[in-house]
C-alpha cells in the first residue's frame, strides 16, 4: 500500500465520520437547530481551558465563525502545556 492509496482511504474515512456527524447532529437538534448553529458567531473573550473546550464542543458539529479574545502572551512554556 503506498502513501497516496492511504491517503485517499484516509479522505475516505473522514468524509464518512463527517456525514454520519452531521446526520446525529440532525437528529439530535433537526434542520433548524443546525441551521442556526452553522450560522451561528460566537466569540471567547480569556481564552481559559473551560473557555476553549466549550468553543471545540461548538466548534466540532459545525458553529458558522469564531474569535478569541485574550491579552495573555504566550510564552514557550505555554506551548504543549496540558
């Protein structure tokens, strides 16, 4: 198997995780419910933990745009802090 046959099946796979996203998230709320969400702005002011795991949770089923507001430097401690 070479790397453009693995990457296609990669492709693959996440077109299908996709799809089969979408269809429970339509379930879940119906076409009005994910309409908004697509459609939806949201903006994170301190981008704490709590903050930016709640902007992944909308962020996942497909929130239409969003910003983060935070005045913190980052420092090179910061990167790949848990």
């Amino acid at each position: 198997m070479n790397v453009h046959h693995l990457i296609y099946l990669f492709v693959v796979y996440l077109v299908n995780y996709n799809v089969q996203l979408f269809i429970f998230l339509e379930r879940l709320w119906g076409d009005h419910g994910q309409s908004k969400l697509e459609g939806s702005r949201i903006c994170v002011i301190n981008a704490s933990a709590t903050g930016t795991e709640i902007l992944k949770s909308l962020i996942l089923p497909g929130c239409g745009s969003f910003t983060i507001l935070d005045n913190s430097t980052v420092s090179l401690q910061d990167i790949g802090n848990k």
